[in-house]
C-alpha cells in the first residue's frame, strides 16, 4: 500500500469475518468505506438478513460518529 494511503488510514474496524470498516483522513474531508463480503442467493434468506441487519446497525453508527 502507498505510504500517503496508509497514513491517512485512522482506523479499522472488523465486524466479524464478513464486514471492515474503514476510515481515512482525506485533505478536505474525511472518508469511511465500508466493505462487505455478501452471500450469493445460494444462501437462504434468513442468513442474507442477519448480514443486511449488522450493516444497516453499522451504517448508522458510521453516520453518528460523523455528524
């Protein structure tokens, strides 16, 4: 990784194996990604909502701690 990027990184937040959250330190603004690791339709239902249920808590956390 690009030294500026890994500066920039201010933290890291891993959300069991499937989701990380990301934030950097931009010039302007800050940034925050959040990756996911999503289940195909192979999966039942019930096992994609636990995974949409744990990224909308994170979502609004991430929307919280930046407003």
């Amino acid at each position: 990784m690009d030294e500026t990027v890994t500066r920039s990184v201010t933290s890291v937040e891993r959300h069991g194996y499937k989701i990380i959250v990301v934030r950097l330190k931009g010039y302007s603004i800050n940034i925050v990604v959040v990756q996911v690791y999503m289940h195909t339709t192979a999966h039942n239902d019930e096992e994609i909502d636990i995974v949409y249920e744990e990224l909308s808590k994170i979502i609004g956390a991430v929307k919280t701690k930046n407003h």
